[in-house]
C-alpha cells in the first residue's frame, strides 16, 4: 500500500515544492490550502488511510496551532510534521506538546524535510508491526507459546496438529535451540491423551544408571541408597505422553529395555520381578543423524522404526527470518514484564542486525539475546547497542570447499551487508565498520549494483 502523506499550507509554491518531491519518492500526496479543508477532510473519515501530515504552523483562516488541536482530536495517532518561518520557533515547541512529531523551519533543503520524514515513518512502521504482532500473539488458537510467522513453520505447526489427533509415536529433528519440546507439547496438547501427564526427560543430561532409574523407577533395596521405592516416568506418565529429548544419547543397554516397553506396553521397575502395564505415547527428539547411527551401528534400527512412524522436521531459525522478529517481540514482552519495564518494540537499526545474524543457536539463543535486551535497554526501545551480535555469525558463511581471493570475499561480504539492510548505505558502513565515503569506493570499486529506489533516507541515493 502506498503511504499517504497530507500537505497543508497556505503557500502555493511550497505545497507545489512538497508534493512533486515526495511523489518523487514514490508517495501518496494530497494537499490543502488552508486549515478549514484539512479539518473538513479529517472530519469525514477520508484520510483515515493518511500515514503523515505536514502542515504549516501560521495559517490565515486558522492558527496552525489551533488545527494541530483538532487534527489530534480527530486522528489522535496521525504523526505531524509543522513548518515554521524563522522566528517562530516559539510556535513549534509548542506544537510538539501539542503532539506534533517534529518541526521544520522554512527555508529547508530537500535533505532535511526527507530526512524527518523519513525518520517518524520508520518509526511509525515500528509502532504498527509491533501493535500488529501483540494482536497476533494474543489471538486465541496461534498455537499457544510456539510464535511464528513464516509459511514454512506454518507447515510444522499443521503438521503437528494433524498427526497430534492419532496415536502413532513421533521423532521431531532438528537443531539443538529449534524448539523440540515446544512441538512436542502442542501434540500433547491437541491430543486425546491431553487430559493426562506430558512428562520430559533429557536423555543426554543423565548417565545411563540414573537415567534408567528415572525412566523405569526401582522398589526399596534395588541398589546402594534405594532405601524407599521410587516410581518412573514410565509409571508416571501412564495414559499420557513421554518426551524422549536427545533419543540419540541413549546406550543400546536402554534402547533395549525402551523397545521393549513400546513393543509389550509393559516394564520391569529396577529390582523388581513383576512387570508393570503402561499405556504411553511416545515422542523423541534428537539433533543427530540417527539413520547414519544406525547405519554405523549405535542406535537399534528396530527402535529407530518403532519410534519414528511419523518425523517433524524442524528448520533452523536462519531458514525463516520472517519468524525473527515476532518471536524476539514475543520474548522482549516476556522479560519486560519480569524487569519490570514498559518496552515498546525494537528499532529497524536493530531489527536490521538480527535479521543478518546465523542465529547458530537458534530460538534459545534469540531468547537470551531478548531477555538480556531488556534487562541492559535504558529506553522503551530495543537499539542495537543492547544486541551483542556481531563477528563471523552475523554473516552467511561460504561453503566449506570453496577458496576465494580476500578481494571476493570482501565484495561479497558489501553486497550481503547493503541487501540485508535494503541498501542503507549509512546502515551498511557502521555494521561494516567503514566510513559511508569507504563504503561508496569501494561500491564503484567493485562495480557493485545499488538499485535507484530504495529507503527514504537522504543517504540513500
């Protein structure tokens, strides 16, 4: 949608100058030659599309200020921009505790009208991403606290809801950080078995003695310390759900007796003689290859097949950027409310960095990245100075195998910078952390390609 930006002054040539300047950025304008029209305008809820109003703060027919009052009645959110002759500067402090966003004074270059208006659109963009993205987190059936906003999780997710509805045992693949356990969950949750326990255990975490004990339990006498008879998850988690994290971890010692609880539905408490009758759904996870383990022969290919009947694969979060940003605001929320903080979104400066960022750790670590955001930011908005990402990570690595010259390396390292941030030069140079007159030779140098349109910035040709 084009944005729309009114223009209200009683200057022919300046509303003239105004508008062939911002159509040429490819901007909606309409102008007014006086308050009353403006007003009128507003009134009849025909610029309720508007994303700007420019107005001037000495008018004949109305007191600019006067208009700022009733145009912040009628459109409380609509962001103001007042022009104001030199001498008058009195008049612009007032508008902006009035309400306006900010002044400027006539004469002005092109430069600098450009650069404000661009500055409060952006932030204005800010506002309304944010305000959309607490609607959409606190909109019944978005699938509780998995956030995301792509196509391809869009997938998992249905994914997850259709199988949640049988009974069949569940693998979910993925990068450690991807949000195993959170999946798994959501098919408990959306399962028949939902009214009984959903129970989680590390198997990665626990040597294979402990770990056995706490799967399978132990009657009183079973070992050194077992003074009292202690229940497994497996007895625990009778009619429910059993989360196996880190599957692959597993000795074949426990791979074995887990076949056979899948395979009979019952088990044998450590120490004890009798078998007990379980009832369990089973979902694993795990990080590694478990076909290579079975191929080199460290997982059981029987349990391999009995638990994976049905495999959710996870993406890693550099493979959906567009989950990036509502998940960072879901935890920014979060922590705010912990620290006690009144945090109202993150800065596009910001946003722009964690885009390009690997994220090798991926929603786990976005999670601490937001949760240390808010703890360290001094304002209502997340800047880039509160987001520690930088170095290697930031940048999508080349494959392994190939060898290029530091001249290719660097050129392409510039393009990547200069497409992540929509070609902010400005933007580029400091996350490159060259100067704007560096970054433009070496544009020309390495015959580099910047597309004509771009952001609304005086810096970006």
């Amino acid at each position: 949608m084009t944005t729309a930006i009114l223009i209200c002054d009683d200057e022919e040539g300046i509303r003239k100058y105004l508008a062939k300047m911002l159509k040429g950025q490819g901007l909606g304008v309409e102008t007014f030659a006086d308050g009353k029209s403006l007003l009128s305008r507003l009134e009849s809820g025909a610029g309720d599309d508007a994303d700007l109003l420019i107005q001037d703060v000495r008018m004949p027919d109305l007191d600019g200020i006067q208009v700022l009052k009733q145009v912040k009645k009628l459109r409380p959110s609509l962001p103001v921009v007042v022009m104001t002759a030199f001498g008058t500067i009195d008049s612009a402090v007032e508008a902006i505790r009035l309400g306006a966003s900010d002044y400027v004074t006539k004469p002005f270059p092109k430069e600098k009208i450009l650069g404000v208006i661009g500055n409060i659109l952006e932030k204005e963009q800010l506002r309304q991403e944010n305000r959309v993205l607490r609607e959409e987190l606190s909109r019944p059936g978005t699938g509780g606290s998995i956030i995301f906003a792509s196509h391809r999780f869009r997938k998992v997710y249905d994914l997850t809801l259709q199988v949640a509805a049988s009974d069949a045992n569940i693998m979910i693949l993925g990068e450690s950080g991807t949000g195993k356990e959170l999946i798994a969950g959501a098919v408990h949750d959306n399962s028949p078995r939902r009214s009984k326990r959903f129970l989680s255990i590390n198997c990665a975490a626990l040597t294979e003695t402990l770990l056995e004990s706490q799967l399978f339990g132990h009657v009183r006498g079973a070992f050194t310390g077992a003074v009292t008879a202690q229940k497994g998850l497996l007895e625990e988690a009778d009619g429910g759900t059993l989360f196996l994290d880190e599957i692959g971890d597993v000795s074949p010692a426990v791979q074995a007796k887990l076949l056979r609880v899948i395979q009979e539905r019952d088990f044998i408490p450590v120490g004890a003689l009798k078998p007990k009758s379980v009832d369990i759904r089973f979902v694993a996870a795990t990080n590694k290859d478990l076909e290579k383990e079975v191929r080199e022969g460290r997982f059981r290919e029987d349990l391999y097949y009995r638990l994976n009947v049905i495999t959710i694969n996870l993406p890693p979060l550099r493979e959906r950027p567009e989950d990036i940003e509502p998940l960072a605001i879901h935890f920014l929320r979060k922590y705010a409310r912990r620290a006690g903080k009144e945090l109202r979104g993150i800065s596009p400066d910001a946003l722009e960095i964690m885009n390009g960022y690997r994220w090798p750790g991926n929603v786990r670590e976005l999670e601490n990245v937001m949760e240390r955001a808010a703890i360290l930011a001094r304002g209502d908005v997340i800047t880039t100075d509160v987001i520690p990402l930088r170095g290697a990570s930031a940048v999508e690595e080349p494959p392994a195998n190939r060898l290029a010259s530091l001249e290719v390396v660097e050129r392409e390292h510039i393009e990547l910078i200069l497409k992540r941030t929509g070609y902010h030069k400005s933007r580029s140079a400091e996350i490159l952390g060259i100067s704007r007159k560096t970054l433009d030779r070496k544009i020309l140098e390495y015959e580099i390609s910047v597309p004509s349109s771009g952001n609304l910035s005086p810096e970006t040709p």
